[in-house]
C-alpha cells in the first residue's frame, strides 16, 4: 500500500493546487530551469514536444523573473 502526502501548495500566481498536479510539476520544472544559463535552457525547451508544457514552464520562468529582487547597483 503506497501512502500519499497530499498538501495544497499556492502558487506565485495564486493559484492552488496539490502536490501531486501538473501545474506544480511546471512551477518546480521552471524553478529548476531558472537557475541553469540560457544555452541549457534554450536547449531543454527546444527537446519538448508538448507545447502545453512548454507554455506552463515558459509562463512559470516570466514569474520568477518579475519577482525576483533587484540588485542594488555599485556605489
């Protein structure tokens, strides 16, 4: 018998979800790929075929971006 830990889980979009869905595998999918450079990630999504999951991991990435801090510039 396999036991499950379902937990809801809010997304930075505000959306919420579980654990187990599609949409988080996305969330955690583009926050994994956020921190890779550019050449992997282009790399990464280019090899998908499932234009859905592109379009999550891609909407996903725009919102971590757009959160992110800014750094302070050089005194």
């Amino acid at each position: 018998m396999t036991v499950k830990h379902v937990r809801e889980i809010e997304l930075p979009d505000g959306e919420i979800v579980d654990n187990f869905s599609t949409r988080y595998m996305r969330w955690c999918e583009a926050l994994s790929l956020s921190k890779k450079p550019l050449h992997q990630r282009v790399q990464f999504l280019n090899k998908l075929t499932d234009q859905k999951r592109v379009e999550d991991i891609k909407y996903f990435l725009t919102l971590i971006w757009q959160n992110r801090p800014k750094k302070n510039p050089p005194a």
